[in-house]
C-alpha cells in the first residue's frame, strides 16, 4: 500500500518547557483506558542511586504510560506473588464486563465453595446474590477470595477454567514469566511471577478507568442481602497515606512474604512500583514510597500528541464526494523522560491511500514516535467524517471544474 510520509524532527528539552521543533497537532484529552503500546524493551537493573536501598527480595518501577523501566531488582526471579494474582482476576472480569458477557450491576449468585474460601474474605452468604460492583470492590479493597472464586465461576463456570484463561490472558499482555494455579493467590503449586510482570499486570489492569473507582477506597460497608453488614478497610494504606497514590494490590502468605503493587499519580506522570518478599508489612509500604519519591523527584512525562484535534496534514480520498479528509490521533501520547534530559524526538506521520467510502473513525494511518532513534509509540490516525463514493454526476462535475481550470 502506498503511503505518505512527514516527519518532524524535535529536540526536547523536557520538563523543562523548551522545543527545539513544532509538533504540528493541536491538543485535547485522552481517557485512562485508551490502548497504550510497550515501549520497547530497555533491561535496567539496580539504576536507582546506591544510598536508596530496596530491602525486599525484588522490586520493579515503571511509568505507566510508555511501561519504560525505571528501577529493577531481581525483576524477573520467579516468586510466589499471594493475593497480587488478584490483578489477573480484576483484568479478566473487566474484560469479560467490556465484553458485554458480564454486567456490573448484574446479582451473582454466590456456590457453597465460594462461600467457604478461607484467608482473606467478605463473608458470603452461600446461595445469596450480590451485585458485580461490590464483589469487584472487596477484592480490591478488602482482599476477598470469596468474591474471586464467585466471580471466576460467573465468567467461566468454575475456578479451573477460570485459571486457564489467567494464563492465556498473562501471555496475551507479555508476561511470560508468570503461571497461575487459582483465582485468589492462596498457595498451591505451581503458581510463581515476577516482579516485571506484575508491574505489566497492573499497567493492563489501570487501563480500565472504572478501576479507580474501587482502588481509591479507603473504607466501607459491604452489604449483604440478608441485611448485615461488613466493614471493609484498604489493605493498600497508601491510598490514603502516601499523596497521588489511588490503587494497587497488596499480598501475603508465608511463602511470598509482604508484597505490594502499587500505582500513583502526580501531575501527568503516572508510576507503578512493585514489591515482593518484604520481612513486613511496614517494609513493603516503605519501600514502594522510596521508589514513588524517586521516580517523582526524577522524572517527567511531557504530551506532545493529543487526542481527538485533526493535525495539519489532510488524506487525499480517490473517488470520493470530497477530494480530501481531516484526520485526528486516535488518543494522547508522552515522553517519558529524567528532568532536564533532552532526547531526541521524531515523529513521523503515515498516511494510507484512501478510497472511498471512508467511515468516520476508520483507521488511515499512523503517528509514529521515536526517542533517541527507538520506536517508542504509534498512534492511529482515523478520519473525521463520513466520505461517500463520487457517482457519474460528480465525476462529471469534476471534470467540468478540471477543464476549466485549463
């Protein structure tokens, strides 16, 4: 296929509100949940400065938006990750309610096993119904097992099955050094991650931005159909302790240790840090706000592609009612990078050749960025607006306007 080529060469002196070039496109917002691509993969391991220490076995931080590393320790060492396999759950219910296989208002009736988990648990009334929205919020609140197992066998049929698709899903998102053997993260064998790719975990989880209305909870009351109530209280004691941080999944058994993945949010920058194996439980929230404070003293996330405003290169449409179309970047994109370091930006955009009819929001092309010569992104450029097959009339006309120009 034929296509078009413009490429802007920027230098960015980031963070710091100094250009070197123009992007072109104007600038409107994105959502949380828009599709983000990996930036491609830079191996880190132990760039934090040495008088920062991390005390637990592992640890990894990352930005949120391009899932560039930042920290690494011990990032890829299979471990046993506890409760932290809940992240998996959570994925696939808000895939399967994205789905339209699954309502959030919809009542789940709860079985005898479920209701019988041990460890951490809302207490479910066997046979009773609860709604999705609130077994969703006691797993992330409160941790419960019986609200995974109740929800994996809504969406699947049983936990086993369930499981099965954890692991497909895992691999789907890159995290290929993680196994599941169950909805809940109780111990049995094998189950193991790793620090990476519970960080990729929790990336693919915080796209879905019905997520944070659940994680920022800190306390409250889970209802039960008879009448009672539980009181439910965030395991996560950043949410409310540490400033920007709105969501993450804490785990323990003997096995794991103290482990937390954990997500803030200050200004643009989004981070997410995880722990696995700390001695404690003051350990693992220590050493998450170590990580949090360095990568907000440190880095930066600069826009330079906004979502949904048409740039300043039209697509010529080939027999079309219209001869060309605006187009618009599908949603946002950053550049993630230590304060006051000046990468090399390019952007290049890629037009298809068109042919009508064109739909509006149909893919026509591509932005593609670049930092320091690696591809770190690539946007979808859709059209604006409807473009209808000229018919012998218009064709006529144009080549009436032709001659005349002659």
């Amino acid at each position: 296929m034929k296509k078009t080529k413009i490429a802007a060469f920027l230098a960015v002196g980031l963070c710091l509100g100094m250009v070197g070039g123009q992007i072109q496109e104007k600038h409107a917002a994105a959502h949380v949940n828009d599709k983000y691509i990996a930036a491609k993969a830079i191996e880190t391991s132990n760039t934090l400065p040495t008088d920062l220490k991390i005390r637990a076995k592992s640890a990894y931080l990352m930005d949120f938006y391009s899932g560039t590393p930042v920290y690494s320790q011990n990032e890829k060492e299979h471990l046993p990750i506890a409760s932290m396999c809940k992240i998996m759950t959570l994925i696939l219910t808000f895939d399967a309610i994205h789905a339209g296989t699954l309502e959030i208002d919809e009542e789940v009736i709860v079985s005898e096993k479920a209701a019988s988990m041990g460890g951490s648990q809302v207490f479910l009334e066997a046979n009773a119904k609860y709604k999705v929205r609130e077994l969703i919020k006691s797993i992330v609140v409160c941790s419960a097992n019986d609200s995974c197992v109740a929800l994996a066998e809504r969406i699947c049929g049983s936990e086993s099955v369930f499981t099965d698709k954890m692991n497909q899903k895992a691999k789907e998102i890159g995290a290929n050094d993680t196994l599941f053997a169950n909805c809940t993260g109780l111990p049995k064998e094998p189950q193991y991650s790793c620090a990476k790719d519970v960080g990729i975990m929790l990336k693919e989880l915080l796209k879905n931005e019905e997520y944070f209305q659940f994680g920022k909870v800190w306390m409250d009351k889970f209802a039960h159909p008879e009448g009672r109530y539980t009181e439910i209280t965030n395991t996560n004691k950043l949410v409310r302790f540490y400033e920007g941080c709105d969501g993450g999944k804490t785990g323990f058994t003997n096995q794991a240790g103290f482990c937390l993945a954990a997500t803030a949010k200050r200004g643009d920058l989004r981070v997410i840090s995880v722990i696995i194996g700390a001695e404690n439980s003051v350990n693992r929230f220590e050493d998450t706000k170590t990580l949090f404070n360095y990568a907000f003293a440190n880095y930066c996330l600069t826009p330079i592609v906004e979502a949904n405003v048409v740039i300043d290169k039209q697509l010529y449409v080939n027999g079309g009612k219209e001869k060309a179309i605006n187009v618009y970047p599908e949603r946002n994109a950053y550049i993630f990078s230590k304060r006051g370091e000046k990468p090399i930006v390019t952007i290049e955009t890629v037009l298809e050749k068109a042919t009508a009819p064109i739909k509006k929001g149909t893919k026509v092309g591509e932005i593609q960025i670049f930092k320091d010569g690696v591809e770190i992104d690539r946007i979808n450029l859709l059209a604006e607006k409807d473009i209808s097959k000229a018919n012998f009339f218009d064709r006529l006309q144009d080549v009436a306007q032709d001659w005349n120009k002659r």
